[in-house]
C-alpha cells in the first residue's frame, strides 16, 4: 500500500483479521510506520502460514484458537505434526491467545 495500492490479498486475515485490518487501514491512512510495526508482529505467521499447502496451516490454526473443528478434506491433510510448534509461536508472536484445554 505504501507504494499506492488500495489493498491486500491476504491469507493471514483468514487467522487474525483484526490486526491485518488495523494494518490496512494505518497504511492507507499514510502511517507507514505504524503500519509497519503491527506487520512485524505478524511476519512470523505470514511465513509460517505456508510451512505446508494453503490452506492445512490456516486450517490447523483455526482450530487450535477454537474457532472451527479440528480436520481437512482430502486431498489435504492435516498439518505434519513438526509445524506445530512454528505456527504455534507464530499465532503467539501475533498476540493469539489459546482456548484452555477441556
């Protein structure tokens, strides 16, 4: 946006749109600078979001925030197993907070 678009095409905002929607609408306003430090909270996970095939690591974090069930349609399958704990600390790095374990 810095560089005169209107908008983002964005993954991330399928996980945390708040924060992405906060970024947005600091740059379109011309805080770049703002814009810039809620962006390095979300570096990580806009990385870490494609670990595997879009949509297995969206899917993964969704449920692990609680906000859908756990599980993908083949052909996808769930997220392997050694990408948890980078997604994990990227949705933390963003300021994600985790349902309590029943």
């Amino acid at each position: 946006m810095e560089g005169g678009a209107d908008g983002t095409i964005s993954v991330t905002a399928n996980v945390i749109p708040s924060l992405m929607s906060e970024m947005c609408e600091l740059a379109l306003a011309g805080d770049f600078a703002a814009a810039a430090e809620v962006d390095s909270r979300l570096a990580l996970l806009h990385q870490n979001l494609f670990l595997e095939a879009n949509p297995v690591p969206v899917k993964w974090a969704l449920a692990k925030m609680g906000l859908i069930a756990s599980g993908i349609r083949l052909p996808l399958v769930e997220l392997d197993v050694k990408y948890h704990v980078q997604v994990t600390a990227a949705l933390e790095q963003a300021g994600v907070s985790f349902p309590e374990a029943a």
